[in-house]
C-alpha cells in the first residue's frame, strides 16, 4: 500500500477530493399539500424519493490507496462496513415532511479494511514462499 499511516492516507484522501465529495445525499421521499389558508380538506400528496445514487468516490479512493487491488481483494473492501448509513426525518408545517438518506465513506473503517487486505496479501504471499521451500 501507498501510505504507512492513517493520516498519510486521509491527507492524500483529501487533497484528491473535498470532504463533501465523500458524502451523497437525496429525497428518499416524503409528503406535500399542506396548506396555511385552511382552504378545506388537506390536499396531501406524496413526494417520490429520487433513486439512491451510487457513491463513486469509494472505488477512487481505494484506487488511490492500493492501485494493484485485486477483484477479489476489492469483493472483500467493498463488504466491509467502509459506508456509513443515516436517514433523517424532517417534519414541515401543515403536515409536510421529507425523509433524506445520506451515506458517506467512513476513513477509518476504509483504512481498517485496507490494513486487514494488505495483511491477507503479505499472509498468502508468505504461505506461496513456504511453500516453494519444500
């Protein structure tokens, strides 16, 4: 791997990308209508969500990290718990809402999850030696 430390990876992390780069936001949906001037019955209607989009600065910054990544290496990184998931609940006047999802790339979980690959590689490639000794 590129970097020995953490804050190594994190400042280079950040030199390529804006923090803000490392988080997506959108609607996942909500409801609309509610009126101030009592114009009667409510006319709530629903608010569709907008689809989740993909967060392509992950597959950027594990290229940053460890250019020769192997696919299976890269099925591993990508099941680890390297995204962090909210959604938040805003309620508005007049029964209004939105409900909004973020997910964005948790640094110190990705660099944990880089660690334990590197470790795996430097275990196999350390098996295949002792291997070829016999």
């Amino acid at each position: 791997m590129k970097y020995q430390t953490f804050q190594e990876f994190k400042d280079a992390v950040l030199a390529e990308h804006d923090e803000y780069d490392l988080r997506e936001t959108w609607r996942i949906g909500g409801q609309g209508g509610g009126s101030c001037w009592d114009e009667g019955p409510a006319n709530h209607y629903a608010i569709e969500g907008a689809p989740e989009p993909e967060l392509k600065v992950l597959d950027d910054i594990i290229e940053l990290a460890i250019p020769d990544l192997t696919f299976r290496e890269y099925k591993v990184l990508i099941k680890a718990d390297v995204v962090k998931r909210s959604e938040e609940h805003e309620n508005e006047y007049y029964g209004n809402w939105t409900k909004t999802g973020t997910k964005e790339v948790d640094l110190d979980a990705l660099w944990r999850a880089l660690q334990d690959v590197m470790c795996d590689r430097e275990e196999q490639a350390e098996a295949l030696r002792a291997g070829e000794e016999r």
